[in-house]
C-alpha cells in the first residue's frame, strides 16, 4: 500500500514545479523493491518443490546412536574396572592403623573411589595394606607380596581375577616399584617368595608414586637419622633439639590428643609397635643418598608415574601461616647441603633438569598443583624437599617424559590426608563459626587444603583409569 500512494503521489518543488531528480530516485527505489520481491518469491518456490527430509526421523536417530555409543562407552568401562582393584601402600613405619590413627587418612581412599568412579562410571576397590615398618627394602617387598596375595585372594573370593594398580606414598612408592622387577631383591626367582608371586606380579598394571625416595632421601645420612637407625649418639644434641620442637608443635595439633588417648586404649598393640620402632631402622641404611633406582631391572608394561611434593613459601602479605620451627629445622637438615650429600647420586642433576623444564613450561598449569598464597622457590635445586624427601630424588628415570605426574606444592604428609584444615562449630550464641585448627605432623607454610587435596587424587584416579582402560 505505501509504494502504490509513492507512486500516485507527484513530487515537487518549493515553488509548485515538478523535480525531476527526486522522481528519478523514486523510479530507482521501486524497481529495486520491485526484483527484491521476485527474487524472494522464487527462492520460495524452488524450496517448496525439493524433497523435505524428515526431521524427526533424523533426530530420533541421532538420539538412539549417542545413546548406544555411551552405552557401550559406559559398559566398556565397567566391566573392565570390575577386573581391577587398587592397593595403597604405606612408607616409613609402614603400618595401616596404628591406634585411631590411619597411615592413609580415611578421605585419601573416598577421594580416589570417588575419582575413579567417575572417570569409568564404576566402582573400584582401594584397599590399604600395611608393611614391615622399619625393615630393610628386602623384608619389606616380601611382606608386601605376601600381603597383598592375601588380600586379593579375599577381595576375588567368589569372582574372577582382578588386575592391580599400586599407589604408595613415600617408601611405599619404592616398595611398589620394586615388585616390578625382574628380580626380587638379593636376586633370585619370585617363586622363591611366596609360590604366588609370578602370577601377582603379572598382574599389576600400574604403579603411583607420591613423594617418594626413589633416588634415596639426603636425611636418611643425617646425625640425627643415624641417632634412631643405628643409636649413633653423636647426633644426640640434634635429635633433642628435634624431638623437643616436635613436642612443642604438637602441643597445638588438633589431633595429637586422640592419638595419644587411643593408644593408651589400644595399649598391648601400642607396645608392640613401639618396640620395632625404638629399635635401630635398618630400612635407612636402604635409603642412602647413593640409592639408585636404575640397578634394578624394571619389567615393562606397567604404567609408571609419579608425584613430586615440594614445600612452598609463603606470599609475603598474602596471609598464608609459615613454617614453623620444627619444619625449618628438619627441612634444612633434608637438605643434604650440611652433610654434603645433596647431590650425590646419579639421577639427581639430571631429575633437577627434567623438574625445572616442567616448571619452565607452558603447560605447567597441567603439572602444578598449588595453593594460593604460597609460590615455589625461585631457583629449584637438589636441596629442595618436602621436610622428608628431597623433590629431585622423587623421579624413577628423569628421562622418561611420561613420568612427572603432577608437581605438588605441599609437605610429605600433607600429601596422605593430614593438613591444616577448619571445622564448623556453634558458639555459645548458637552461631557456626569456622574453627581453623592444625593438623598433620610438619606446618609448612605450604596452604595445602581441601582443594589441593582433592585434585591431587583426582589426578591419581586418572593414572589409574588410563591403566584400566588401556
């Protein structure tokens, strides 16, 4: 309607006269209009004559196949994790429960179910074992074997054999290691060790390592160490000095009454493994700087990964609580600078080199599990540790570049559960308040939490999961 009045209607000028320049834009805009329209028009008729496909039908179909691809995807995965089961191997003193206190914390075994479940949609078993607490690398790797023979043969009571994946924390990740050679320790056959052991051993599938001395630990040469493995008295002015700023850190750990209170209960139990901790440690004579990982043969095609713990520093300004003086003082001595140990070995320059190219890195944010608040050093050296074991000894083979898991920023106990962490409480007003209290044996400085700590087993469940699904 409004082109047909533009075109009845005559435009003029301001004295009355025609313009003959407007009438011409006018013509001009109406032709345009005019092929608009039939080129609308015939794209119109073209669409209406070709064949329409048949949209529901496409839909529905797309539906059935994403639902039988993740079906399949889905069953898949839980038949292969029905197959398989997961062991949690403990380090020095190497017991499962001592008391109320539980080597790994009871949230490291929900925190890998619920990673694994995840990542395969099905549930896995991770069962805790203990080990000789401080026997020789020799009689804790038969013990290990034995125990955990004894324990898969309970867990496939009434099923099939079931594959295993190993995750051991400090000398539990060596001990893991170590049952995948060639050869048990001191040479010889396996079967020698428990007739079941070839048949175990064949099935394990992977080994996670957090935080462990694969390449020996520098405080395991320490005055104060040769104090307890070997009742060196020289190194006693060191280890009261020790022992008296572990007390006082202690005194304000939230946990350390419970302890205490439940071991006077479990008295019996306490006095035996008490006696086999006074007595000399001969597993550090085992743990020397000199250690190296590479004089034994490893078997191949077993998934080999680890963790590399590291304490951190706090951000001046930032709030994060530093160390305290129990963990400087055992820090410096993990050192290995006042022994002249630090770098002594074969791998260590070489695992200094691989640690600090992945902290160079791009993707290191892929790598890095830490805080805020707390920032790494700014050098890494081969003195580094985690108040325990220095982070550069933590590598099996510095030139395998699958091997370095994660880099996390935190303690050597942080690591297994026991971290500074708050509870909500009611006030006498009935209000919740947090209550911040400390928790664990070393402060570091380090703000390990709850977020750290659960993307630290994140991460574990998927070395796992890649083991089950490969």
């Amino acid at each position: 309607m409004g082109t047909e009045v533009a075109r009845d209607t005559q435009v003029t000028k301001s004295d009355g006269k025609p313009d003959v320049k407007q009438r011409r834009a006018r013509g001009d805009r109406e032709r345009q209009d005019r092929q608009d329209r039939e080129s609308r028009d015939a794209r119109h008729e073209r669409d209406e004559r070709a064949p329409q496909p048949d949209m529901n039908v496409d839909a529905q179909s797309i539906r059935e196949a994403a639902s039988v691809d993740r079906s399949e995807r889905v069953g898949v995965s839980r038949a292969r994790a029905a197959e398989h089961a997961v062991f949690l191997v403990p380090g020095l003193l190497g017991f499962e429960r001592f008391a109320s206190f539980s080597y790994f914390a009871d949230r490291v075994i929900a925190a890998l179910r619920a990673g694994l479940e995840h990542a395969l949609d099905a549930p896995v078993p991770v069962v805790a074992v203990p080990i000789s607490p401080t026997a020789t690398l020799r009689e804790r790797q038969r013990k290990l074997v034995r125990t955990l023979a004894d324990r898969l043969h309970t867990l496939e009571h009434g099923g099939g054999p079931l594959q295993l994946h190993l995750v051991g924390h400090s000398t539990g990740g060596v001990d893991a290691n170590l049952i995948t050679c060639a050869q048990p320790i001191g040479g010889g056959r396996w079967s020698d060790v428990d007739p079941r052991a070839p048949e175990l051993l064949a099935r394990i599938r992977s080994v996670t390592s957090i935080a462990s001395p694969h390449q020996g630990a520098c405080i395991a040469s320490d005055p104060v160490a040769r104090v307890i493995g070997r009742h060196d008295l020289r190194g006693l002015p060191g280890f009261a000095k020790l022992f008296g700023e572990l007390i006082l850190s202690a005194l304000s750990d939230f946990e350390s009454e419970e302890v205490v209170f439940s071991a006077l209960r479990e008295s019996m139990k306490t006095y035996g493994f008490m006696r086999d901790v006074v007595s000399t440690w001969p597993l550090l004579a085992d743990l020397q700087p000199s250690f190296s990982p590479t004089q034994h043969e490893l078997l191949p095609n077993v998934i080999r990964r680890s963790f590399v713990t590291v304490a951190g520093q706090a951000v001046p300004g930032a709030g994060t609580r530093g160390a305290d003086m129990f963990f400087r003082d055992l820090s410096q001595r993990a050192t290995g600078w006042d022994t002249g140990v630090a770098e002594e070995g074969p791998l260590v320059r070489a695992s200094v080199a691989r640690l600090t190219e992945a902290l160079a890195a791009d993707e290191v944010e892929h790598l890095l599990i830490k805080a805020d608040g707390t920032e790494l050093p700014a050098l890494l050296d081969a003195g580094h540790n985690d108040g325990v074991v220095n982070s550069a000894r933590q590598l099996i083979d510095p030139s395998d570049p699958d091997e370095l898991a994660g880099i996390v920023v935190g303690d050597h106990f942080d690591v297994v559960g026991y971290y500074d962490r708050a509870f909500w409480v009611t006030d006498a007003n009935g209000r919740d308040q947090p209550r911040h209290v400390l928790s664990g044996l070393l402060h570091s400085g380090s703000a390990f939490r709850d977020t750290e700590f659960f993307e630290l087993y994140e991460r574990v469940a998927r070395v796992i999961a890649q083991g089950i699904t490969s």
